[in-house]
C-alpha cells in the first residue's frame, strides 16, 4: 500500500470482535466530546479521509471498518447483516473506547446502522446516549432509490459470480470516481487509488455479494426503522449531497416530510448543493460545516445558503411540532 490507504491504516490499529480482527482509528483529544463516524457499502472508513481531521480540532473522533470492509477482516462465506454490525458499533463505543455518550454522523449503508443503534439507545438497549445523529445520502427509502446496474448485478445469487470474477479492485474504484464523484474523478486520483487499495486488501470483492445483502434486510425493515426515527427525541439532521443519482434528493425530501420535520427535538435537512453521493470527499469543508454548526447549536434561524458562494451549503428546513393549516399560513398579522 501507499499514499492515503497507508497513511489511514497507519493512524488505526485493531481490537478482537467475536472471532473478527476489527480496524478502527481515533483522531482529537480523548476528553473532547465524541463524534463516531460511520461509514457505507462498499467503502469503509477511509471515506472519513478528509472530514476525520476537520472534526478533530474541536471533538473526540472515532470510526471503524465493519467486517468485510476496508481494513477490517472479510470472511467468505459468513453472513454479513446490519444487525451484526449494530452490536458491533455498541461493543466499540462502550467497552473499546469507553464511551457513553456522542454524536452519531453516518453515511450511505451506515444511515441504516445508525437508525437501528438510535432505536436500541432509545429504548433503553444500549448504554450510549446518542446527542445527535447525522444522516447522509443513504437509501434509507427503496422504492425512491435508483441502484445502479452493478449493484443489481451482485445483489443476485445467478448472476453475482459472473460479475465477480471479472471485477478488480481498480475497475470498482474507478467505475465509483465516474459516477459517484462531482466532478468525476480518474483512478490517478488519491481517493480512488485509496479506495481500490482498500478493496484490494484481504480481497474485499470476493465478499462485495455477501456485503450487499443488506439492501434485502433493509426491504424487510425500513418502515419499522423509519417509524422508530419519526418517534425518537435525538435532535436529527439530514445532509444531503444534491448531485447524487443514486441515492437522489427525492430519498432525503420524502424522509424528511414523512418521518424527520415534525418529530420531537430540533431537526434540519440540509444540502450541498456541489456534491455527489461521496459528499465527504466532495465537499468536506461544507461537510464538516455543517454538522459542527448543529453540533454546537449554531445553526441560521431561517432557512437559505450559509453564504452568497455557489458551494455553501443550503439549510433547506428546520423541524416544527407540527404544519400549519392553509388557513393559519394565509391569516392576517
């Protein structure tokens, strides 16, 4: 390895999980207040690359790669479920680094990570006290989703194989900077390099067909998880790259009216309005941005772009108790 794969792993060790060899890092200083960062399919934590460092200035930063990702261990063979990787995140935060309490920011497959772990906190499940949870580009709602052609491809028993077998570290890292990047990057780019390097490590394509399973569980139980949300007192914020195809806006509008505007506790839905669905390579300064504002109560009271540039980010809605009626909205002062 080099470059920022060997830079990340280097900053990292590991801990013992079950029968597993976890990877995980830490960045700021330890008595800072905690913000864990969770990450996607079928990346790992070095998507945290550029935003880690940003939050340590001010915060206690953690991440892990679950198994079958990154620089963690990839049994084949082995189920790999979003409830696994919720004990998982558990045991690292209360019994690996000793934490009760933190902020929760997540990304992609890792939204669907955070919900479940935010439904065991409420419920009195788990001894973490969730102070704000931070949910980006992720399809949290199928049927508002696009998955692309591969993703169809290797979620299906006939045909993942065939697919697999021709797949290389470097085509997957490539094809991702194309698509999921603004603008798209090549496979000279440090991020990409990076990323075929962590896919290359303990041959993580070989399992990318069990990895992606998660999209069957996350059928099975997104009404439940999102009707857990839409109860929970955790202040909740939306963040939203508006150039991504895959997991489109449309996903992040329809949580926020359904499950995200009127529940209790302050939320936001935010935008960045020159990022893809990698929005914390994209823009990671408007990234960071953003969830420090919300982290320290900072943010604008109305609605509106943080600032007259073309990047800044875009507070689009803030949470109420409960709509207004026509007939409230179109009464005289």
């Amino acid at each position: 390895m080099d470059g920022r794969a060997q830079e990340w792993f280097d900053a990292g060790r590991y801990f013992r999980w079950q029968d597993l060899e976890i990877f995980h890092a830490e960045f700021g200083d330890p008595d800072a207040p905690l913000v864990a960062l969770v990450h996607g399919f079928p990346t790992s934590s070095i998507d945290w690359y550029d935003v880690a460092p940003r939050l340590a200035v001010q915060r206690r930063v953690c991440v892990l790669d679950f198994p079958g990702f990154g620089f963690s261990d990839k049994p084949r063979d082995r189920p790999y479920t979003l409830v696994q990787d919720v004990d998982l995140l558990a045991y690292y935060l209360g019994e690996v680094i000793g934490a009760d309490q933190g902020a929760v920011v997540a990304h992609d497959r890792g939204d669907s990570v955070a919900l479940q772990f935010a439904a065991r906190c409420d419920a009195g499940e788990a001894a973490f006290d969730i102070v704000h949870l931070v949910l980006s580009n992720g399809n949290m709602f199928l049927p508002l989703s696009n998955l692309t052609d591969f993703q169809r491809l290797v979620l299906h028993d006939d045909t993942a194989r065939s697919v697999l077998d021709v797949v290389t570290p470097e085509g997957l890292a490539a094809g991702m900077g194309t698509t999921t990047f603004t603008p798209p990057r090549s496979s000279e780019d440090p991020a990409i390099a990076a990323l075929a390097q962590t896919f290359a490590y303990n041959d993580g394509v070989a399992v990318v067909h069990d990895t992606i399973q998660y999209l069957v569980e996350r059928s099975e139980n997104e009404e439940q998880w999102l009707s857990s949300l839409s109860g929970s007192a955790i202040p909740t914020t939306l963040l939203w790259g508006l150039c991504d195809t895959v997991s489109p806006p449309r996903v992040a509008t329809y949580i926020w009216d359904t499950y995200v505007s009127t529940k209790p506790s302050t939320n936001e839905l935010w935008f960045l309005p020159y990022a893809n669905h990698y929005l914390q390579h994209d823009d990671p300064e408007g990234f960071v941005e953003v969830v420090t504002r919300v982290l320290d109560g900072r943010s604008p009271v109305a609605p509106g772009a943080l600032s007259a540039e073309p990047r800044a980010p875009i507070l689009v809605d803030r949470s109420r108790p409960e709509l207004r009626s026509a007939a409230d909205v179109l009464a005289g002062p």
